[in-house]
C-alpha cells in the first residue's frame, strides 16, 4: 500500500515537471523549421518561374521556325519571339542543309541566392520544303 501510494505521488510529480519542461517546445520548433521552409518555398517558385519561361521559349522557337518555313523569310523573326515569349529575347536563325535552326535566348528574373540560370534556351529544327516551281 505504501509503494502504491509512493509511485502514485512520483507519478504525479513527474507529469507535472514534464508538462512544465515541454511549455514552449512547439514554438521553439517552429521558430527552427520556419525559415527552412520559406527557404524552400522561395526555391520552388523561382524554378517553376524557370520552367515557365524555359517552356515559353522554346514555344518561340518553335512558332520561330515555323514561320521562316512558310513565309522563306526570318524577317519578322524577333518580333515573332517577343509576342511568343516577352521582351528581352534573342533568336538566332540559321538556314543550311535543307534545314532551319532557331535558337532563342529567353532572360529569367534574378532569383535567390543567384542559383537560377540568367537565361534559358529553346531550340527549333524545321525542315524546308522543296518548291514545286522546277519539277514536272
């Protein structure tokens, strides 16, 4: 009966020493992770700001290198990439071998840290067509 009673009050004793060295644990954890994880929001929206751009500019190239195939003309070709993709664009268009390559640089907002690429790339290949004029 003694031991009981003993291992009662120790029991008693224990859960309220613990429940007062556990106040502020939580809010001492958060203050820990919470940088971490704005650290990694941060990232994940700069490199899906990459990827948007990346996949937008290779939508210029392509739209790029289409039109050069139909109009025979890279005139109008930087125009045709900055409403594909935005300002700031640089394309590149070489004709040889039957072929047309377009290659556009698209520049990318600064990220954190300086981690993310100043510019991506898109490339285009479109293949010429023969006129019909000379063959029967």
């Amino acid at each position: 009966m003694i031991v009981l009673k003993t291992v009662k009050r120790c029991r008693k004793r224990w859960t309220s020493w613990s429940a007062r060295a556990d106040r502020g644990t939580v809010t001492a954890e958060f203050a820990v992770i919470l940088p971490a994880f704005i650290v990694m929001a941060v990232l994940l929206l700069a490199m899906t700001q990459v990827a948007r751009v990346g996949m937008g500019c290779q939508d210029a190239a392509r739209a790029v290198a289409r039109e050069v195939v139909l109009a025979r003309s890279d005139a109008d070709s930087t125009a045709l990439a900055r409403r594909v993709a935005g300002r700031g664009v640089q394309v590149d268009v070489e004709e040889g071998g039957g072929q047309v390559r377009v290659k556009v640089a698209c520049p990318v907002l600064k990220g954190p840290f300086g981690i993310l690429p100043p510019r991506v790339f898109g490339q285009a290949v479109a293949v010429l067509e023969e006129s019909g004029e000379g063959s029967a």
